[in-house]
C-alpha cells in the first residue's frame, strides 16, 4: 500500500479513539522515553561522552545526577544509554549494572543482585551462592583482576543513591568508588538521587575516592515552554494509521493550549511544579475522559481534572461522615480556637458538645457516651485525629490527649459542600457563641 | 551423630578410593581438629560409603551445589592426590547432566585435561563439595546460607536417610573422621574481556587524561621522598633483623599513604629479588573490603597460607603459627588498611593484630594506616595502644607547591596546561583539603571542558569552569529554579521564622503565611494539600528539613540553607 493510501485510510472512529488512548497512555503512563529529551541537552552530551569514554577507551568514572523528583533522572539516564547502545563498539562491550536504593536496602543484598547481574562465576541461573563476605571477595577479586584495555567496562547505575550512603560503613559505595579509582577492570559509577545535599552523606574516605563530577537537572521552564510541552505530549506522532483524524487531534490540542480558561488551569499547575510526573497525571485524567461520544479534549475536561488533582483530600474524606462526627469535629475546631492547639480529649470535645446542644440545637440530640466514644474512634481510624506525642497506654481513651489533624479551612470548605447538614450546625461551626 | 546412616557403617576413616588408585591414601595436612573441620571429613567418609545407586539424590545434591560453587576445580587438578574419596555414579539422568556439564566446563577452562582424566571427573565432584564444605564452614555466621543449603537438601534427597545427613543440624557434632587436607582454592572470578582491547589516547588532551586518571600511580610519589624513606627504613631494618615490629601511619584522605607504602614494599621485594635483603612475605588486608572485622583473620590466613577457614578458626590457627617458633624464616610484612575499620567493642581483632609482632618468633611487621592521627588515644584501648607502639607516621596534606609538582610530573613533559591555570587549581584544592585525588579530577574535567571547546591548552576559563562545577552548591540555584508556590513557601517559611522568633514552626502556620502571600501575588490561595505536595518536594530536596509526613499538617519544618542565600536566590530575578 502506497504512502498516500495508507494516510488516506479512514479507520472507524472507534478504532481510532483506542489507538489514540494507546499511544498516549505509553507516554504518560509507561515513561516512555521522548526521541529527545527537552531542556537537558548539556547534561545529556556530558553524560554521553563520559559513558562513551568508559567503554572505548577504558577509562573509570563517576558521576552524579542530581534533581527534583520528576526531574527526568532516570529518563536522562535510560535515554543517553539508548543513544550509546546503537553504537556496536559500545553494545558489545559494556557491562551493566543495575541497583536501587529501595530494593536492596542492605549491602548484602546488593552484592547478591550485582553478582546475579554480572553473571559471575558463583551464580547459577538466578541463584547467588556464597555468604556475604565471600560475595564481596569474590567481586572485588573479579574486579581487581581486570584491567584497563582488555576486560569489559561495567556500568553502576544506582537508583535512589542517598540510601545507600545509609548502608554500614558505606562499604559498598567505598568499593565501588575505589574500583573507579584503581588500576583495575574500567567502571563507571553513576548515582541519582533527589537530595541537594548528598554529599554530606558521604563519609570522608568514600567522598575523596569519588570524583565530584555532579549533574543537575534543574528545570528552568517557563509558562510558554510548559504549553508547548503539553502541546507535544498531547499531539499525535506522525505516523499514525488515520490521518485525517490525527490533524483533526492535534488541531484540537492547539486550540485547547490557546484557550483562556484552559491556560489558567495550567497556570495553577504551573505555578505549583514543573515536572513531568505532575503534568502527565493531569493529562492522563483530561485523556480518560476521552471515548468515541467525546473524541477531543475540551476546557471543561481540563478545569475538572485540575480540580480533581487540586482537591483537598482530607476535606473529601469529611463528607463521608455522619453528623455526629462532624459535630465533634467542629467541636474539636472549637476547643483548638480557645486554646490554641492544645490537644484535647474525648470528654472535652463530649463537654463542648453538650454545650452546643444545650444553647441552640434543634436537630441534634445528646448521644449516650459509648456512641460518642464509637465516633471518636471512627476519626481516628481516619486519621483525622491523632494522639498527641507521649500518649501511653496507661491512661483510659476517653481521657487520652488527641490533636486534630485538620486545617480550619479544610472543615468550613467540607461543611460547604456537606449534603443535608442541618443549619444550626452549620451556624455553630462559623462561631461558636451566638 | 548427625549421620545415622541406614547403612551400613562403614566408617573409612582412611582414603579408600573405589576407584582413583593414584591417590595417595593417607596424605594429611597438619590442620588441627575443630567440631567443623571434623565435620566435613565426616561428610567426606560420608561420600566414601557404598557404591553408586544408593544414595543418589544425595550426590545430586552435593554436585548441585558444588557446582554452584565459587571456584572450578582448575587449581584443584593439580592436587588430586589430596582427593580422599572417590565418588560412585550417579545413575540419575540429572545427575548425570550434571556432571557432563561440569565436565564441559572443565574441558572448557582448562583444554589439558586428558581422556584419562575425563572419567575422573565424577571424582573431582568431592573437591567440589569439599569445596562447598569449607564454603560452608566460612559462614557459620550467615544462616541464610545454611538454610539454603538446607532447604536445597530438603528439597533435593527425597529418601529419608538422606535427611539425616543434611547439614543443618550443625550442632552435632559429626564423627572424627580423617584430616581431609585443606586445598588451595584459588578462585577465578573474573569479568569477561572485551572483544578488542580499549582505544589507545588519541591527541595531546587524551593522553593527559589518562596521565591524570587517579589511578595512573606513578613509579615513584613525588613529595612524598621523606616519608618514603622513613617507611623503609623502618621496613628494612625489621626485614633484616628478623624482628617484627608495628607502624602506624596516619593522614586525611588523599595524601598517598597506601600509595607510599606499596612504592616502598615494590622497592624492597625488587631488592629481595636482588639478594640484597632476606625474602620476605607482602600481604595487605583493608578494613573497608570486609564485611565484618573478624574476617580480617580469614583474610590474613588466606592471604599467608592459601586456607580457607571461619574467622574463628583463622584466629586460632594464626595464633598458632605466630607463637610457634617454626621453621619458618620469613618475615611477614601485613599492610592493614582503613585500621579504624577493624574496631570492635572488646577490640580483639586490634589486639591480636598488635600483639602478635610483640612474639619472640613471628616476624611480623604490621603497617597500619587510618585518618586520625590521634586514633590510639582515643579509640583504643590502653594495652592495644601501647602494643601499637610510638613508631608513628603522619601524612600532611598537600600545599600547593606539592600539588603542582604532582600534575607536573604526572603530565611529564606533556604540554597540556596553560601554567597558571594549573597554578589556580593547585592553590584552590589546596586551601580547601590538600586532596591531591581532587585536584587530578579537577584537572581531568578541565581537560574535557577544553577539549568540548576545542582549544588547544587548557587555559584558565576551562580551570575556573571545572571549579565551578566541582565545588558548586546547588541550593542557590535549585531555589532559582523552584517553581513559584515553592518560592512564596521558602518566603513564608522566612516570614513566619521571623514572626515566632524561632528557627521552626510547624505546617499549618506557614500555610497561614503562604496564603497570605499568595493573596498579595494576586495568586489563587493554595489549599491545604496543594500545600502539602509543595512542603514535600522541597523536603525531598532537602531544601527544608521535614518531620515524618505522617503528621500531615502538625509537622514542623527547619530551613537547611541559610535565610540569607534564600532570600539572595529569591532576590536576584
């Protein structure tokens, strides 16, 4: 089939919506890597060469990426590896590694998984055999036996570096750092981490055997740059099977960045972060509303995913309970007013109660006190209520100092939108006399 | 006994091949008797037990897990005459699988091995699992590895019998069986080679890199004459003496400390080959490449004598050999690294390290370097610190001169450096540490920077780019580059220190503050998880120090940059 025809192809709508969801739910869902990363083309050629270096010419090397989360670590990182594997010289030669901070959260087991990767002499299939203190042995004498020119370069990539410079002793890091600095076989140590300060965590021997050669991805985005962004990863690639209804799409999406309302919306995203991580789940709630009855994206879409991702989670939560748990929650905001934060107990917040019945309540009645008690324990399964620091077992529930965990804000925007709450509770919340 | 055979009780304690007749039976190593080593002759005779077919699903499982062993049996040919057992068949069609693949990868490692040989292979199964044994016997500590193994057992031998023989109870103690003699496992661990060696430096600029690559130590340390000489002396004297004696050698990091005392052992051994000196033996432990403290004593056992043992029984064997006056008339040079390492709460393994030299007939000479000069008066205790002794050697850091000189001598002739940009990175890394690792890198990324540029030298821009990258502190700009309700949080976070006086304050009153703000700036006033989510990125960040988020918003937050930067960061646009 000719070029022309294959673009003049006309799939039914149905099809092309599910193709549509496909192709976008890999990139905001599946971090599928861009053909280019945006706004990180330094550290990409510097991390590039750096690893070109280590496998061509044999030289050892560390590094360190440094960034936001959502920042683009991992993808930088994945995206210059893609590069450098179209290169034969360096798919055939490089080793690779990989580790992270959440998964091998001990030494031990990080020189298990480094030696099921490396596929050292004492593995079998899947299984590591050797205890602690023979792994390492043996993968220092692995290394150590190497050399510059004829033995293959690794690659260390650790993921979520500051958690292993929580490790004892640091022993793994000290290694890996002092291979890069030895004559031995050639690696390149590469960490990612989040945290700006991450080289005070590493102790004074392990800092000197590492290079200090750090990269940072910090985003200097700004609002224009971010629509276009939002632009890119909502447009069809080219190469999609109709393409009459992809230009249609993708017209759709510069109207959508151009229209007013949908820019304030992204405004408020923009002004609260600028990373990838965010902007996809605001995306990808805009695309999950897209089928075949409502084949584009609208404003109206946009301003509900945004204030589906803006909402207040606590404040939600408020309107599942029932009206005696609110009234203690107002009560509760009412003692933190007098008092300033202290924490209360149950009997306190029972007495406020009893005071607001008494004054001026019409629907509300007095509970029995194990009621009352069930409610409170209902909020503080919620987590709406916590204990105060130092309380013990010793003390009875009722008497057991809590704090509240909500904001005044929270509760008054709740009571808003509470279905059916009587008016006096409503009036009581807003002051607690009168 | 662990081994209740149903069998039979044949109990060989001599080496009855069944079908080896060129081992040699009999042959003993002098290896004193423990509960473990007993252990494993038992499990030796334990193979020696009748023919094939009966218990195949032990030897199965023992060639499973020999096979999984850390070491082929490469080395272990050599030393066939230490086999004290042969093995019967297996009948099994795993087993045999098994076993033609260890055979393939013996044919594999080592193309010597004759057809002769090639029905002997079942036979190297026991140094296999002898191999295993004494893997075993290394790490009584690690008790996954026995569960391992015991669960492998379990899981393999399906008759009951076999069960008895599993290893884990190990607290019964096996029948005395004959002193299997210990053999060298010579590991061979290695990353495979590439398929052509590494691209040669091309132009002037590579070839400084890779003269400036930390790891190109020189022949001999410049500036380091003085200290080099002390060290060999003293080496010297004890070596030709025949005494032992200890030295402890300090300084900060990257000051050539392990550096010098290689160059110097190098020296001496070439002037051992020379005649010039008695022969003597080199053996270096570090305190960071163990996994434990007490594992020094199995590496210094390895290293000395080829063993492999538990670090217990490495420590009573040193004992041994250190206070007996044998034959031996060798003087041990120990290099132990990273000495602050090895500390322990009783300090035993320091103990012993500094006590064994004080013996009339070990002839050792131990060379300890750490960090602190003042390590034997704070950590040590009395009777290690006064073993250690008085012989003391301290590595200053570099000054700036020395640091020239290093580069300079490093590039040797190579024209590669503008001098003064050289000069410019001496003197900076020298105020700072005296690291001379530091300098070689800063050195190195100047290198790149220029070679990015593609200048010729490496002039003073590229120098004071490389500073600039290796001795940044983002906080500045991070803050610059933080979106704009992190920035008004950061002010509010100043705003609301100023209010209460304090360096904290909890969430909620800075939400206060912050809404506030936002209403000046126009801005729509966050909510409170919108508040949350930005509190959080900048804790994760570490541009705030956070409580647990579990306290949602009764948490309290510390600013870790000074007020001052962060209002200069916020000014500046």
């Amino acid at each position: 089939m000719s070029k022309r025809k294959a673009k003049d192809a006309h799939l039914p709508i149905g099809e092309c919506i599910s193709q549509v969801h496909q192709i976008l739910r890999k990139r905001f869902c599946h971090q599928q890597l861009p053909v280019k990363p945006e706004g990180v083309e330094a550290q990409h050629k510097h991390l590039a060469e750096l690893l070109k270096r280590t496998a061509v010419h044999g030289e050892s090397n560390s590094v360190l990426i440094v960034g936001p989360r959502g920042a683009g670590k991992t993808m930088l990182l994945r995206s210059v590896l893609r590069e450098l594997s179209q290169e034969t010289e360096v798919q055939k030669n490089l080793l690779q590694v990989h580790l992270n901070g959440l998964l091998q959260t001990d030494d031990r087991i990080a020189l298990k998984e480094i030696t099921r990767q490396l596929q050292l002499e004492n593995v079998v299939g899947d299984k590591v055999f050797g205890s602690f203190a023979e792994n390492l042995t043996f993968l220092l004498d692995a290394l150590k036996k190497g050399d510059r020119s004829s033995s293959r370069p690794v690659l260390f990539v650790l993921d979520e570096f500051d958690l292993f410079a929580q490790h004892k002793n640091q022993t793994l890091l000290y290694n890996l750092f002092d291979v890069s600095q030895s004559a031995q076989a050639p690696v390149a140590v590469v960490g990612l981490t989040c945290r700006l300060d991450v080289l005070e965590l590493l102790e004074k021997r392990v800092k000197s055997r590492f290079s200090h050669r750090q990269m940072y991805l910090l985003s200097k985005l700004t609002f224009p740059q971010y629509l276009e962004r939002i632009r890119d990863q909502l447009s069809l690639p080219d190469d999609f099977p109709d393409g009459k209804f992809a230009q249609e799409w993708n017209a759709a999406v510069t109207t959508l960045c151009e229209d007013k309302s949908a820019e304030e919306v992204l405004q408020r995203h923009f002004n609260s972060s600028t990373d990838f991580r965010s902007l996809h789940m605001l995306l990808m709630l805009c695309l999950s509303r897209v089928s075949v009855a409502r084949p584009s994206i609208t404003p109206t879409d946009l301003l509900d995913a945004s204030r589906f991702c803006l909402a207040d989670a606590n404040a939600n939560m408020l309107h599942g309970l029932s009206i005696l748990e609110l009234c203690l929650i107002i009560a509760m905001k009412h003692l933190n007013d007098v008092y300033e934060g202290e924490p209360f107990n149950l009997q306190m917040v029972h007495n406020e109660f009893k005071k607001f019945l008494q004054r001026k309540s019409n629907s509300m009645y007095n509970f029995e006190q194990p009621i009352i008690m069930k409610a409170f324990e209902h909020l503080q399964q919620l987590e709406l209520i916590r204990p105060a620091d130092g309380a013990s077992a010793k003390t009875q529930r009722e008497f057991q100092l809590m704090r509240l965990m909500l904001d005044h804000s929270q509760i008054m925007e709740a009571l808003q939108k509470y279905p059916q709450c009587p008016t006096d509770v409503k009036q009581w919340a807003t002051s607690a006399f009168a | 006994m662990a081994a209740s055979l149903s069998l039979p009780p044949r109990i060989t304690h001599s080496l009855t091949p069944l079908r080896r007749t060129n081992r040699k039976p009999g042959r003993r190593d002098d290896v004193p008797l423990t509960p473990r080593s007993a252990r494993r002759r038992e499990s030796q005779s334990e193979m020696d037990s009748p023919p094939a077919g009966d218990d195949p699903s032990r030897t199965s499982s023992r060639r499973k897990e020999i096979q999984t062993g850390t070491e082929p049996v490469l080395e272990v040919l050599d030393e066939e005459e230490e086999e004290n057992g042969a093995l019967r068949v297996s009948r099994r069609k795993s087993a045999l699988k098994v076993s033609s693949r260890i055979r393939k990868q013996l044919n594999l490692l080592d193309g010597r091995l004759s057809s002769d040989e090639d029905e002997e292979e079942e036979e190297f199964v026991p140094s296999r699992k002898e191999l295993q044994s004494s893997d075993e016997e290394e790490d009584d500590d690690e008790g996954d590895e026995d569960e391992e193994l015991a669960a492998k057992k379990s899981r393999r031998s399906s008759s009951s019998h076999t069960k008895q023989k599993t290893r884990t109870p190990r607290k019964t103690p096996r029948k005395a069986g004959p002193i299997t003699p210990r053999r060298h496992r010579h590991a061979t661990p290695s990353i495979p080679n590439r398929a052509q060696p590494a691209r040669r430096p091309g132009n002037i600029l590579e070839e400084a890199r890779a003269r400036l690559h930390v790891s190109a130590v020189p022949e001999s340390l410049p500036c380091r004459e003085q200290e080099f000489q002390d060290i060999y002396s003293f080496v010297e004297s004890k070596v030709l003496d025949g005494t032992g004696g200890c030295m402890y050698v300090s300084g900060v990091p990257g000051t050539g400390k392990t550096a010098t005392v290689q160059e110097v052992m190098r020296c001496l051994q070439h002037a051992a080959e020379q005649d010039e000196i008695p022969p003597f033996v080199f053996i270096q432990i570090n305190g960071m490449k163990m996994t434990d403290p007490h594992q020094a004593y199995a590496q210094i056992l390895q290293k000395l004598t080829g063993q492999k043992a538990t670090a217990d029984h490495a420590a009573a064997l040193l004992e041994k050999r250190f206070s007996n006056p044998a034959s031996r008339k060798e003087t041990t040079v120990l290099l132990v690294d990273e000495l602050d390492l090895l500390w322990t709460r009783k300090q035993n393994v320091m103990y012993n390290l500094f006590d064994w030299p004080t013996r009339r007939h070990a002839r050792l000479v131990v060379l300890a370097i750490a960090n602190t000069m003042d390590l034997p008066e704070r950590i040590l205790i009395n009777r290690v610190a006064s073993r250690l002794g008085l012989t003391r050697m301290s590595f200053q850091p570099y000054s700036f001169k020395q640091l020239q000189q290093i580069v300079t001598s490093r590039l040797n002739k190579l024209k590669a450096f503008e001098d003064d940009a050289l000069q410019l990175v001496s003197r900076k890394v020298a105020a700072l540490s005296g690291d001379a690792r530091r300098c070689l890198d800063i050195c190195r990324r100047a290198t790149e920077i220029c070679e990015r540029s593609a200048a010729g030298l490496v002039g003073m821009s590229h120098v004071m780019q490389a500073l600039d990258e290796m001795f940044s502190s983002p906080y500045v700009a991070a803050i610059r580059s933080a979106s704009t309700q992190e920035q008004l949080f950061l002010r509010a976070v100043i705003a609301e220190f100023r209010r209460l006086g304090l360096e904290e304050a909890t969430f909620q009153q800075v939400l206060v503050q912050h809404q506030a703000l936002c209403r000046v700036e126009g801005l729509q006033p966050v909510g409170v998880s919108e508040g949350l989510a930005v509190c959080r990125r900048l804790g994760a960040c570490r541009l705030l120090l956070l409580e647990p988020s579990r306290l949602g918003v009764l948490q309290r937050l510390w600013l870790n940059v000074s007020q001052d930067d962060v209002l200069f960061a916020l000014k500046a646009d």
